[in-house]
C-alpha cells in the first residue's frame, strides 16, 4: 500500500502525518509525502502591499525540505519508508497533487489535513483540501482521508 501525505508544515498537517506513520506501521505500507510549493510567487502577483514580515515568511526550497524531512522522521521513528517529494508549482497546490497522482499510478491512498497554514495564505492559495475533495476530485481516483488535527 502507498499513502500519499501531502503537506504543507502546518501543525494540523502534523496530525495527518502522524496517522499515516501509524497506519503503514499497522499495514506494512510506504508512505510518499509531497510539498507543492511556488517559488516565483510575488507581491505584485497579489496586488497586495505586505510588511516585510510576511514576505519573510513567504517559502523557499530550503523551507520545502524541511518540511518534507519532518515526515521522512516521523517515519524512521518507526520503522516505516518515506519518499519525498517536492513540487515547484504554479496556482493552487491541489491541481498539482491530482496531477502528481493520475500521472505516478500507484498511490492507495491520500491522508490529509482539513486545514492548513492558516488564513493568510488561505486568502490566496485557497484550500488544498476542498480542492481534492470538490470538482477537481472527480477527476481524482483514489480514496482521500482527511485527519482532523487531534487536542492532546
């Protein structure tokens, strides 16, 4: 089996990496995360003024790595493969994961976060999961299971 973990780094994506890890510890599978990131992403792309602080904030590939490196942690923790993957893509993130997956042909399963990296980049990038899950979706044949973010 082969579950597909897209993430973005967030503390709710944490959550759906984590049940991954612990459902191929169970199954015997392999779990392949994904991070779809736009690096030519700019100010004037928005029309929008922003502080230094969030453009600071925007992503690098270095951030891309590191994100993607927690899973493949989490999974040597426990005995369980990771691949990374890492997409530099243009618009929303869920068009490009459904890409990835009707092109790769061997993925299961999709474990997934409800939510992301907050409103900020919600407002622009819209929602990776609805996006898997709304129109774009019927072109989507795998299986997807959204992992709500657990209170401990």
């Amino acid at each position: 089996m082969k579950i597909l973990v897209p993430t973005d780094g967030s503390w709710a994506a944490f959550a759906a990496e984590k049940y991954a890890v612990e459902l191929c510890k169970r199954c015997g599978g392999k779990i392949v995360t994904l991070h779809v990131y736009d690096p030519e992403i700019s100010v004037e792309t928005w029309k929008v003024k922003l502080k230094r602080e969030l453009i600071r904030k925007m992503q690098t590939e270095r951030d891309a790595y590191e994100i993607v490196d927690r899973v493949k942690k989490l999974g040597e923790e426990e005995g369980v493969e990771v691949e990374s993957v890492i997409i530099k893509g243009k618009g929303r993130p869920s068009d490009e994961i459904i890409k990835y997956i009707n092109n790769r042909g061997d993925i299961d399963l999709i474990i997934i976060a409800p939510t992301g990296k907050g409103h900020f980049f919600k407002l622009f990038l819209g929602s990776t999961t609805e996006g898997l899950l709304s129109e774009l979706g019927r072109l989507l044949q795998v299986p997807v299971l959204v992992v709500p973010k657990r209170e401990e």
